[in-house]
C-alpha cells in the first residue's frame, strides 16, 4: 500500500498510473485539486496527507522498519528522509533525526488538541507528515515522527 509506484519514481506529476491535472507554481510547489488528490491516494493517505490526519502507534508500514534507503513523500515522490538518520524513538511513527534536505519540509504552528506542536509538512505538495519535537538524539536533538501513511518507501536507492 505504502511502497512506492514506478510511475511516481519516473514522473511525480503522473502519481498511481493515473493522469494528472497538477501545476507546479511560482514557487515550485505543486498544485492538485482535491478531486484529485482523493483519486491519486488511497483512502488512508488521504486521510493523513490532505486532513492531517494520525495513524495509530505500532501499526503501521514503517515504524520498524530498519531496511536501508530513501523515505519519499506518498503524495509527490519528493525525498524526504534517508534510513541513515532513522531510529526507535519508543513512540511507535517513523523517527528522524533529521530530514534529507532542511528546505525539502515545512514547519507549522499545531495548536489542535489543546498543545502547541510543530506540525511538518512537505514542502512540494503540501502533504501532513507529522510533527517534529525537541528531544530527538545528537547531533540534532529533534524527533520527527512521521506517519507511514504519507511516505513511500524506496530500498532501491541506497544511502
């Protein structure tokens, strides 16, 4: 479900097999109705990437993962986190320490469910990915924990 399609490896506008309306702005992000944002994800990623939605700790795709290579973002292919820098944090998400490329994710304020969080996202297409705490390991300190409904997986692209 979450593994990665050819099709968005080769061409991200073309997510799933399935033609695509998507524009890529002024600012090289990328632009998708709703509508089809619905059609090119499947229900849960939907869910998580386009309604910030949260999956449930210790059941899903990626929190054990330990396999070498590149996380993408399930919504635009975007890479985003490399294996290297992943680790049990004990929460039960995806854990980093840091992202492939600072610029590659955006931060914003979480005030939801009565706390200030930061709430990351990517920075392409806009995609939930989770949030990001300040007590991850060295060398930076931080904890992204990240939901595996919006990444894709790729064990072909070793780091």
């Amino acid at each position: 479900m979450n593994e990665p399609n050819d099709t968005l490896q080769d061409d991200p506008l073309s997510a799933c097999s399935l033609s695509s309306n998507a524009e890529i702005d002024a600012d090289g992000k990328l632009q998708r109705s709703d509508e089809e944002w619905q059609r090119l994800l499947n229900p849960e990623q939907y869910r998580v990437l386009r309604q910030q939605g949260t999956e449930p700790p210790f059941q899903n795709a990626f929190w054990n993962l330990k396999d070498e290579g590149l996380y993408r973002c399930a919504g635009c292919g975007e890479t985003l986190f490399d294996s290297s820098a992943k680790y049990d944090s004990g929460s039960g998400w995806p854990s980093f320490y840091e992202g492939i490329e600072p610029s590659r994710i955006g931060e914003t304020v979480d005030t939801s469910h009565g706390m200030t969080r930061t709430e990351v996202h990517c920075a392409k297409c806009g995609g939930h990915l989770g949030h990001v705490f300040p007590d991850g390991p060295k060398p930076t300190g931080l904890r992204y924990c990240i939901n595996s409904a919006s990444l894709a997986f790729d064990s072909s692209e070793k780091t």
